[in-house]
C-alpha cells in the first residue's frame, strides 16, 4: 500500500467514523496515535476543507521562457489563444475574466496575480459544480521546460462532470503548449472533442 495513501485513509477513517486507531490499523500504537492527529491538524490547518476533490495536471513546455507562459495565462489576448477564442474581461487583482463556449461558460475572479510565477482564479458564475471552485497555475523552470502545474480545487464530490472537466482540461492545457512550442493552439470551438456533451 502506498504510506501516503494508507495514511491519508487511516486520518479519513479516524476523522470522520472515530473508530479506534486499533481498529483501523490492527494497532494500539502510541506512536502511530500521535501521528494520526499530528497529521490530521496538519490538514485542518493547510487545507481547511474536507471531502474535497480537485483536478491535477502537469505539462511542460520546451524552451519557453516563464514570461511567456504567464503571458499566455494572465492576459486576454493569451488566453484567448489556448482556451476560448471568446475570452473577454479584465485580467487584473479583483477583475473578472469571462470565458464562453457557445451558449455556456464561466466567470473568473482574479484573486492573484505574480508575473512569471502564479495566476489564481475563483469561479463566481458557471454550473453548479464549478461555482466557488478555484483554479490555479504555478510556473517554475527545470532546465531548458518551463512546467506548468494546475489545480482546480474545490470540487464538492467527483461526479461524471468532474471526469470530463477534468480530460478536457488537459485537452486544453496540450493547446497551451502547442501555442509556446509552435505559435499555434487549439481554443475553442477548434479543440479535440470528447462526446456528446459537446
């Protein structure tokens, strides 16, 4: 079993149905006792939320410079070449980015913005699933790759929206990375289609 997953089940179990640490681990251990609510401040404390499930990607872009990839995740113009050709709004702290997909879309709160390194948005229009959810982008540099690491977080429960939101993410997130490798991405309406939902 992989420890972080089998410690991560052991704080779940002990958190939410308070079984005894024995009858979770087939241990009365002290020491593993002390780790579980060690381990279980940590999370109420970093993370503040329970039950939450969040979409993860990571890419990474060849010779791209990080002033680029945020340029191409911070401004209207960049965004508008890798996600929705219909992206319009106020890229700024506290503005609002408006992302449309046909008859659908979502509404972005810019919460923060740290050029060449982090952009942080909240969702405050949209379906149901995704209203109050966050997404975000860190940029870092290995070498020669600009690497992008996503999250969108938040999600109340994982339903099927979340598996499809979470493949088409990634659909998008190559598109930022035809764009920095090539000039060229894949915005909507001309991405790759998933199913019928589109």
């Amino acid at each position: 079993m992989n420890f972080a997953y089998g410690q991560h089940w052991i704080i779940s179990k002990f958190v939410v149905d308070r079984p005894s640490i024995a009858h979770v681990s087939g241990s009365s251990d002290n020491k593993l006792r002390h780790a579980c609510s060690r381990q279980y401040a940590v999370i109420k404390t970093e993370f503040g939320r329970k039950n939450m499930s969040d979409i993860l990607h990571k890419i990474g872009i060849k010779s791209s410079s990080l002033d680029d990839a945020y340029e191409a995740l911070a401004t209207v113009e960049g965004l508008s070449r890798w996600w929705t050709s219909d992206t319009r709004g106020e890229s700024k702290v506290s503005g609002v980015l408006q992302f449309r997909f046909g008859a659908g879309g979502f509404d972005m709160k810019v919460l923060q913005l740290q050029p060449a390194k982090h952009v942080l948005w909240q969702v405050i229009d949209g379906p149901d699933e995704w209203l109050g959810t966050k997404v975000n982008f860190d940029l870092k540099k290995n070498d020669d790759w600009t690497i992008v690491l996503f999250k969108h977080t938040g999600w109340k429960e994982p339903v099927e929206f979340m598996h499809h939101c979470s493949t088409k993410w990634a659909v998008f997130l190559l598109s930022l990375k035809a764009l920095l490798e090539t000039g060229y991405g894949r915005p909507w309406p001309n991405e790759i289609k998933l199913d019928s939902w589109e």
